[in-house]
C-alpha cells in the first residue's frame, strides 16, 4: 500500500520509472508514447540533456534564494527572453511555482491595479462557463468546471460571476454565421457587465484556447477582439488564461498572437519548464506594472519559492531550445498533420462526435449519437475507457469527463511533444483509432 494521498485511493497508480524522448517506461519495464505531454507538460518530451544540465549547474551555483532579499540570473534572463521586446505590451514578468498560483497572482495584480488608479468599487470577475483556472480556492471560484467547483462551493468567494463559453460543437446555432454567434456572445457579455455594474468589473479572464474542461476549443475568429472592444468600453481588463495552451502548444509562442488582440496580464506554466521543474508565471502589461510603480511600488503578494532559480533554469532552457531548434514551426507543421490524421482515422467514426485542435493540442468529443450530438451516460466512463485502451495500444492520452455541462460528455486530448516527428504522430493517430475501435467497434459513418 502506498502512503502517497493519490489520486483514487482505491488502487495505486502505475509507477513511473524513466523518461526518455517520446516514451515514458512503467518500473515492470513496459513503455508507452507519451502522446499528451502529462497534461500538455512535457514539450520537450522527457531527459532532454540540455535542460537537465542547466538545472544541474544552477543548483551547483546556487539552488535557492529568498525574493525578498535577492534576485538571480536564471529569473532575470527568463523574463528578459519572455518580455524583453514587450510583446503585446507585456512588460514584466512574475515567476510562481503552478498555473494555479500563478492565476491567484493574476487576480490579485488585477484587483490591486484597479486600488492604484483610484477605483476601489471594482471587485468583480466575469469568466465563462466550462472553464479551468486552477485549483486553489480563487482560482477555482473563477472557473467555470462545475465538477470540479462542487464540493468546495460553500467556501468559494461570490465576486465571480458566468457567461457563455465561445463553444461552437456545443454553442452555435444551426444556420448561425460566425459572426452572428460572435455578436451573440459579445452581447450577452456587456448585458452581464450591466447587471453587474460595469465599473464593479475588474476583468473578463478567458483561455485563449479551451483547455482540460472542454477539450481544444478554439474560439470563432473575431470573438476575442469583440470581448476586447467591450471590456475596453468599460474600463477592465482582458486576463487571458495561457497556462494549457500557451509557450508553443498551438504553433504561436502566445496563442493570442492568432486572434488579434494582446490580454493585460497573461499566465502561463506547463509548456513555460516542459515539466521539468514546476513553475508557472504571470505576464502583465506596461500600464499594469506602471500604476503599481507609481502607487504603492510594488505587488502586495508573494510566494516563499517566486522566481525559484533551478526552476528559472529549467524554464529558461525550454525556452531557448523552442527558439533555436525552430519548434514552433515544427509544432504549426506537424500540428496539420497530427490534425489531418485524427480526422481521417476516426472524423467518421459514429461515436466521434468532433475532432477539434490548433497546432499539437487536439481532442476526440464522443458522443452517443452524431445527429444529435448527445452525449453518453456518465456511468458509462467513456473517456476513462478510451484512456485505458489507449494505454494498452502504447499511447498516454489525456481523458477528462463533464464536457458539455460538468457531467455529460467525453473528450480525450493529444497533446505530443514538440520534437515528436511525423512518423510518431503517424503512430500515434493510428494507436488512438485502434483505441476507438477497442471501445466501440469498427462503427464508420
């Protein structure tokens, strides 16, 4: 019996033993692809040499120092890589240990942002339904995973409030144009900022690119410019919520470059250290940092391993290989390959209800009838059952459960490090449609 608090305490996970590129091996020797990165972590895939010998010459220099006190070079040439040209107007950078505190931090340089310039009545968040921020209490309270929001609801703060997601499989109407969906959201936006008070509003806080909850959804083209124009209206500000889709993973460094529009503060983690340290970030814009500068002086919030130097080290390096092995491109490329196999092996299949992705973050909705789009019964764990056939055909995927509302629905993500090659993501399409037919038959359209 393990004495690790897991996950389901009913029965121990699958020991992890060793990493190496694409695969990952179990301790009784046995490997699989791991074809989701963990939860769209492991860019690089795993024991990448380079970033293992940056963490090792940083901890040999120095493994730890108070940001209280000091700073250090790893923190330092990070943010100077991530911000130093002042993309979109992000300007500084914070350095946390998650994407979870990394979105508290975001909240509370947003709040304090608006005590600065003189406007203390703003205490209020909008988000969207079917979203994922995080996993600490505020965090939480302002994503809209309502599975996950249940049990801890009594002690949720009450400054969050819901809109519709831009969700088109789910959301959009038969017959209904983009831009008429788009008009749609957008106004049903401002009419929640005005039952809010629209100078009670902080921010509306988004992911560029729907994450675990949804499953890779993608936002119409012009939505965040309209969700733009009317936080502007109002004077808030557009959070922007990279930690899933973010540092690569849809073929742009930041997936806001593909909409348009630049957020105020931005959060990023898993793609930022590949897993190999843990560290998340938050990115905030020049007139955000410039109003603290010239108020108080400095964030009211802080965490004993900020700017943790081994994990600046790691993220770092990350950094520099996307940029000088021309990932990016590779992730853009190969994304269409990956995208374009997915659809051909399984875009028919009767219980594949949509295939949906931008570079390599691609998911599967199932559903139990195509023509209606409904979704199967919970107790059937459809994405439980793909993931362990997944397994068993030599891919990690990434299932999640509660889809359409929190409950009903199946998806499964693939999310396959940038280095993987075309023949890999060849295998890897051809595993998950064997995994497919493993669950429910040779069932074309």
């Amino acid at each position: 019996m393990s004495r690790v608090l897991h996950r389901n305490l009913r029965a121990d996970p699958v020991l992890a033993a060793t990493g190496d590129g694409l695969w990952l091996r179990a301790a009784e020797g046995w490997g699989v692809i791991d074809a989701s990165g963990g939860a769209a972590v492991a860019c690089l895939g795993h024991g990448n040499r380079r970033v293992i010998q940056a963490m090792t010459a940083q901890a040999e220099r120095l493994a730890y120092a108070h940001t209280v006190f000091f700073s250090c070079e790893a923190a330092e040439e990070l943010a100077e890589l991530l911000v130093g040209e002042e993309p979109g107007g992000l300007a500084r950078a914070y350095f946390a240990s998650s994407g979870s505190e990394a979105m508290e931090a975001a909240l509370k340089l947003s709040r304090q942002y608006f005590l600065e310039i003189g406007q203390p009545q703003r205490r209020r968040y909008i988000a969207r339904h079917q979203s994922y921020h995080g996993n600490t209490l505020g965090a939480l309270g302002l994503g809209g995973n309502m599975a996950r929001r249940e049990p801890y609801a009594p002690i949720l703060a009450d400054c969050f409030s819901h809109v519709s997601p831009c969700f088109a499989y789910r959301g959009q109407g038969e017959g209904e144009s983009d831009a008429a969906y788009v008009a749609r959201l957008a106004a049903e936006l401002e009419d929640e900022f005005q039952r809010l008070g629209p100078d009670s509003v902080i921010a509306f806080v988004a992911e560029t690119v729907v994450g675990a909850t949804t499953g890779c959804v993608a936002a119409v083209p012009g939505y965040f410019r309209a969700v733009r124009e009317v936080c502007d209206r109002h004077g808030a500000l557009l959070i922007l919520d990279e930690v899933m889709c973010g540092m690569g993973r849809t073929g742009t460094l930041h997936a806001w470059e593909q909409e348009g529009v630049a957020p105020d503060i931005q959060t990023i983690a898993k793609g930022l250290g590949g897993g190999y340290q843990p560290i998340g970030g938050v990115l905030a814009g020049r007139r955000v940092v410039e109003a603290l500068s010239a108020g108080s002086g400095g964030l009211k919030h802080g965490h004993t391993y900020q700017a943790h130097p081994v994990a600046c080290a790691a993220a770092l390096e990350v950094q520099r290989i996307i940029r000088e092995e021309g990932l990016l491109e590779r992730v853009r490329s190969l994304g269409e390959r990956l995208g374009a196999g997915l659809r051909e092996r399984l875009g028919h299949h009767l219980r594949v209800g949509d295939v949906r992705g931008r570079g390599l973050f691609w998911a599967l909705e199932f559903v139990e009838d195509r023509a209606t789009r409904r979704s199967f019964d919970p107790d059937h764990r459809v994405n439980d059952r793909i993931k362990e056939a997944a397994l068993r055909r030599g891919i990690a995927i990434y299932p999640m459960g509660g889809t359409v509302d929190g409950t009903r629905g199946d998806h499964v993500i693939v999310a396959p490090p940038y280095i993987a090659d075309a023949a890999a993501l060849d295998a890897i399409a051809d595993r998950m449609a064997d995994a497919v037919q493993d669950v429910f038959g040779t069932s074309a359209g």
